[in-house]
C-alpha cells in the first residue's frame, strides 16, 4: 500500500458521515441510472421484436419509374431531342414478383420472403359487421419471415394451412365480432360475398393490426380480390436487421422498387424511446451530480482543517502532485466502492423489475416489466459517475496543491 494512498485513508476517515454521504449518492446514482437504461432499452427491444415480427425487416412496395421529358434542341441546320429526368414515378405493388425474388438473391443478407397481397373488404357476423384488410399469403413462407406462428392464442395454424378457405384473425377483431375458433364470416370485397371459417385466432399486442388484418390464402385471396397477378408488396427477413437501412438502399438500386427497411418504418417511435432514454438517465444522474457536489464540499473542508497536516508533508519532501494525488486518492476511494455498490444495487433491482407484473397492450404486448441486459449500461453509469466525481474533485486538489510550509506557518495559507 502506497504512503499516499495510506494518508488518504487517515483524511477519509475524519470525514466520514460527509463521505458515507457521497457513497450513498454515487450508488443511488449508478444503480438507478443502470435500472432506468435497462427497463426503457427492454421496450425499445420489446417493440422492434414486434416489428420485426409482424412487419419484417425490410418490405418492398412500388415499382420505381423514372420519368424523363423531351426537349427540343439543334443549330446550324440540324435539330435533335435530349432526354431530361425530371423525377420518379412510383407505380402501386409489384408487377412480377418472381423477378424481384430472383433479384433478392444477390442479396446475401436476406434469409426469408414472403408475398403478400393486400386489399380492402368487409368482414360481416352474426353478430355485427367491420372493415378489415385483407392479407394474401403463403402461410409456410410467411412464417419465415414473420412471427405469426408464435401469436397463435386459439386454434390451430396447421389448420388454417391445410384448409384453403379458412381465415385467420386478430383477437381484437374477434372481441368486437365475438368471434370464436370454427365460427363462420364473411368476406365482402369486390361487389362479391364469401364465406370463410375462422381457423385461429392470433395476437401481436398491435392494437391496429389485431383489429383490421384477415390472413387467408393467397390463392382465395386473388379470387376475392379479382387480383390475378402481382402482389402488393413483398416482407423481408435478414440474417442481422441492423443493416436494414443499407440493404433497403442496395434493394432500391437493384430491384427498382421502393424499398423501406424497420428503422425508417417506424422512426417516429424509435426517436421516442430514445428520448425517453436520454431523459430518464439525465434524471437519475442528479443522484451523481449531488455526489459530486458533496465531494468537493468535503475535500474542501478537509483542505480547510488539514492544513498543518499539508504542510508537514510539504517540509517533508512531497511534490504539489503528490498532494494533489492524495485527495485524487480520497475521491477515487469513494467512486470505487461507490460505482462496485451501484452496480450491484442496479443489478439487483432490474432483476426484481423485471419480475413485476404489468399488462401492456397498444404498440407491443407484455405481461412483465421488459429489461434489457447490457454492460454498456454499466459503463455508462460508471462513466457518469467519474466524470462528475472526478471533475468536482479537482478544485480542492488543486487548491491543496498550492499550500506553501511557510504560509501556513504565518497563518497565511489559503
């Protein structure tokens, strides 16, 4: 143990309800920072799961055109026309799917694609009618790329594979009709009427699509829609989503079509729970700030009563770094054992956060308070308290620093 490192102990233990203080606060500081990054970052994952789940990570729409204009142009006896791009057309769905799959496949990122055919009707009741959106399908190649074979929460999907003329709806859907699994809709598109059986009845906590989105055959769907060729869009998987973005582009520049991967889908979103992160960990760093506060009020006041004890060390051969070093000391001792305890205290209750009921429906589904479990909560934390500590701690080491032997001696020392 350093002679610096011993003398910083004597000098902490002379404040000691001043440091227990700063303790207290620089792990009251950490360990909520941790809680509050885990439980916003765990429904920012919540909610990018679900979209993911039910949208895919990429879905590409419209055909691109790109529309020119012709000008008229020529001299000395000779005329010609030169092409002028003005712009792009986008022209709704995508006219041959196969041919955009095909391209897909340069594509090394993406896994899965499904087809999807999409379209407006009129599910009727025994008990009440509603509009709804019409989801054409494969069912098998859906569930590659969605996770609907998850949200199942009545009936069977196997069921609903092998019977062409049955339906899936969402549950909300099947509150408001008061519908039940084998009970018999129909599906009023086109200036036509079917009916259908519903198969299951799935839920992905998206109040939205839970309440419009009938899933049946793409086939039937085709027939309903009077659609025979084409699709409306198409829904990607990928090996890593995070490169949805650089893919969507890529996709745009090969295939000619509108590309939009999950991050530019759902931006509005994503930039809430981003705020609320920043927010909530500008919050529970005040618990820090205040460490750092009473840090320099102790180190101060320790300055103030030690100065007989700093000058001492001064006629004996210790530098104006080593003094400073000394209080440095004092405050790395604090935000050490601070930062361990914050760590722990932050550890411990996002595990008991987690473990809490709560009932979320709206934009994801939940039953348990949603944590995430990241280190990088924990350097963020600690990183905080550094800061503030370290830099709150500076001002009365300095100030130590300066102390001169003989001012002190004639009562002159500040």
């Amino acid at each position: 143990m350093s002679p610096k490192f011993r003398i910083a102990l004597r000098f902490l233990t002379a404040k000691k309800r001043a440091m227990l203080m700063s303790l207290a606060c620089i792990v009251l500081g950490v360990g909520m920072f941790i809680v509050t990054q885990a439980t916003t970052s765990g429904f920012e994952g919540l909610f990018i799961k679900t979209i993911l789940g039910t949208d895919g990570a990429i879905r590409i729409e419209d055909k691109i055109q790109e529309t020119h204009r012709s000008m008229a142009a020529g001299g000395h006896g000779t005329l010609f026309e030169t092409q002028l791009k003005e712009g792009r057309k986008y022209i709704e769905g995508i006219e041959e799917p196969k041919q955009v799959i095909e391209g897909l496949r340069q594509i090394g990122n993406v896994t899965a694609w499904s087809e999807v055919l999409r379209g407006a009707a009129m599910v009727h009741s025994a008990f009440k009618s509603e509009s709804a959106r019409i989801y054409g399908v494969d069912i098998v190649q859906h569930q590659r790329v969605s996770d609907i074979g998850q949200q199942i929460v009545q009936g069977s999907m196997a069921d609903f594979r092998d019977s062409p003329n049955s339906v899936l709806v969402g549950r909300v859907m099947a509150e408001r009709l008061q519908l039940s699994v084998n009970d018999s809709i129909q599906l009023e598109a086109k200036d036509q009427m079917r009916r259908y059986r519903v198969a299951a009845i799935y839920e992905t906590g998206v109040k939205e699509i839970d309440r419009e989105r009938v899933y049946m055959n793409i086939a039937e769907a085709r027939s309903l829609l009077k659609k025979r060729t084409g699709s409306s869009y198409l829904q990607i998987a990928l090996l890593d989503a995070d490169r949805a973005r650089e893919d969507a582009a890529r996709m745009v520049d090969v295939l000619h079509h509108s590309a939009a991967g999950w991050q530019d889908r759902e931006k509005t979103w994503l930039s809430v729970f981003r705020a609320l992160r920043i927010s909530s960990g500008i919050t529970v760093s005040i618990f820090t700030l205040i460490a750092g506060l009473a840090m320099f009020n102790t180190l101060a006041m320790i300055v103030m009563e030690k100065t007989k004890e700093i000058a001492i060390l001064r006629s004996m051969g210790y530098t104006r770094e080593d003094i400073s070093g000394i209080f440095l000391w004092q405050a790395g001792i604090v935000l050490v054992v601070g930062s361990v305890l914050g760590c722990l205290l932050g550890a411990l209750v996002t595990y008991y956060v987690g473990q809490i009921r709560i009932e979320v429906k709206g934009i994801f589904k939940t039953d348990t308070f949603v944590v995430a479990w990241s280190i990088w909560h924990y350097v963020e934390a600690t990183l905080t308290a550094v800061v503030m500590v370290m830099v709150a701690s500076l001002l009365p080491a300095r100030r130590a620093a300066r102390l001169e032997p003989g001012d002190v001696i004639r009562g002159t020392g500040q």
